[in-house]
C-alpha cells in the first residue's frame, strides 16, 4: 500500500483507568495496539498518539498537521457525561469541522454520531461479545469504499453494550446484523468526512482473548456464557488461533465457526486498509491542487 508519509492522529478513547487496567492485561493501550496495525498496512505512516480524555490531550501540532484521526473503542459511556467524555466529543467536532477524514471503532463511532446530532445508548436487542455475526453490506454500503473487498457477509471482533440506536441527519448506514442496525457508517459533518464501525476490524485475535477475559463478568451476566470458566475457555481458543499450531487452528475454527474473515489478518483489517487508502487519496489530491495553485 503506498501511503509513504500519511501523519495520523490516533486517539485513545479510554480514560487513564481504562487505560491502565488494558494495559495490565494485554500489554498495550488501545492507541497502541491501533498504531501497530496501521504500521503493519502502511509501514511509512508517522501515528502521533492521543489520549484525549485527559486534560491536558498532547496534540503539539493543529489538527491540520495530520491527514487523518482515529478514535478508539474504550471503557466509557456517553450517557456517564463527565470531562473525559466531553473532551472526546470536542476532539471529535473540532476534527470534523476542520475536514479532517475520521475513522473511528465502537466508541469512535458512537462519539462521531453523537457530535452530529444522532442518537446512542443501551442497545435494546443486548450486547455482542466475542463476535458480531453474519454482518451484511446495506444497500449503500455494497460500493462504498469502507467495505470494499468484504463479502455478502461476515463476521468482525466485536464487544459493545452501546450503539448507534438514531442515525444523525444525512448519515448513510453502510452495514447492519440482526444484533444491530447500524454496524458501519458514514458520516459527513462541518468539512469532515466520518467512517465508522461498531465492531473492531483493528483487533487481533489474542487480544479479541485478552478483551474477553477483562470483561468475562458481563458475558456471564449477559447470558453468553454459564459461568467465568466457560468464558475463559472461549477466550483461550481464541487464543489459540492466534498461535502456528495449524491443527489446533483447524480444530477450533471448526469449532468457534471463525471462518477466513475473523482468521486471516488483512481481510480482518479489511476497514482499517480502506481508511488508509482513502487517506492516502485524499493527501494526493490536496498535493495536486497545491501544485496547480503554485503553477
């Protein structure tokens, strides 16, 4: 992928709590974790790191530095207000506003579609943990960029209790399951354009593991699992198909159902590699107008 020089802002959605309590477990913050995946799609990209819920956000350069802002899942609710929450929403507009090009996953996608007017809360069919299933292309979603390259249908790491529950005004819902209507989403607000999804195409399969072990509580209390043993099991499978072991790769693929679109890393990534493309254009043709200015 030619994306030689694309400087990308990638925010931290959780708190210094949820941040430490991540990185505890899994070894990593989720802007770091972020900041590796986009290193492995686009090994010249420069990712400056953000932890926005703080007071003091560390931006050293205006947002106009950067060619593109992802904002993370994270441990927060929208509903729960506070600073950490609003500071986001700030971060958010002002990025939109400036037309900067967004990419946002889970909380990253509820937080865009709040700061343009639509509606998120407790999702009323429940939560998804684990994996959000059978994921389908809307109409308009079938030749959108974000999705280019998925199939008629799959599957994508996923753990949320909150969705989008109201699109903001002017917003194209781009894919959709039976858990929820709004799985991916464009929206345009101010200058900015926004993609976004409710699962986590950024996350690994060691730390989808590592996630579900954090929150293996609410997966029994959600009903998913009979007891934390089960949910540990689960999440060493998981695991496991992270590992070079290829017959126990087989063995629990079969077993989870885990088919090449969870699997295989790129297709997994399937969005985050469409973001960095459509960044990539976007930087090219603000070259190309310079150039013409210039002349």
């Amino acid at each position: 992928m030619t994306n030689a020089m694309l400087r990308l802002l990638i925010a931290d959605g959780n708190d210094r709590d949820g941040r430490a309590k991540r990185e505890a477990a899994i070894g990593s913050t989720t802007s770091q974790a972020f900041a590796a995946v986009v290193g492995d799609l686009a090994p010249e990209a420069a990712c400056t790191l953000l932890n926005p819920a703080d007071a003091v956000a560390g931006i050293e350069a205006g947002l106009d530095a950067y060619d593109g802002l992802v904002l993370t899942g994270s441990t927060l609710r929208l509903a729960e207000g506070g600073p950490a929450v609003e500071r986001q929403l700030d971060l958010m507009r002002a990025a939109l506003e400036a037309g900067l090009p967004v990419f946002g996953s889970c909380w990253g996608m509820q937080v865009a579609a709040a700061v343009a007017g639509g509606e998120v809360g407790k999702n009323p069919r429940g939560p998804e943990y684990g994996l959000a299933r059978r994921l389908a292309a809307s109409g308009a979603g079938a030749a959108h960029p974000l999705l280019a390259g998925r199939g008629h249908a799959w599957d994508a790491p996923a753990i949320h209790l909150d969705a989008v529950l109201g699109i903001p005004p002017g917003a194209r819902v781009l894919a959709a399951n039976a858990v929820l209507d709004v799985q991916a989403i464009e929206i345009r607000y101010g200058r900015g354009l926004f993609w976004g999804t409710q699962y986590h195409p950024e996350t690994d399969l060691d730390e989808l593991a590592a996630m579900l072990r954090l929150t293996a509580d609410d997966v029994v209390a959600a009903g998913f699992a009979a007891d934390l043993s089960a949910v540990g099991t689960y999440a060493d499978q998981i695991a496991e198909l992270a590992g070079d072991d290829e017959a126990v790769r087989r063995h629990h693929a079969w077993h989870l159902g885990f088919g090449p679109d969870v699997l295989e890393a790129e297709q997994r990534r399937r969005e985050i590699g469409n973001f960095l493309k459509h960044l990539a254009m976007v930087r090219s043709h603000k070259g190309r107008e310079r150039d013409r200015v210039a002349r």
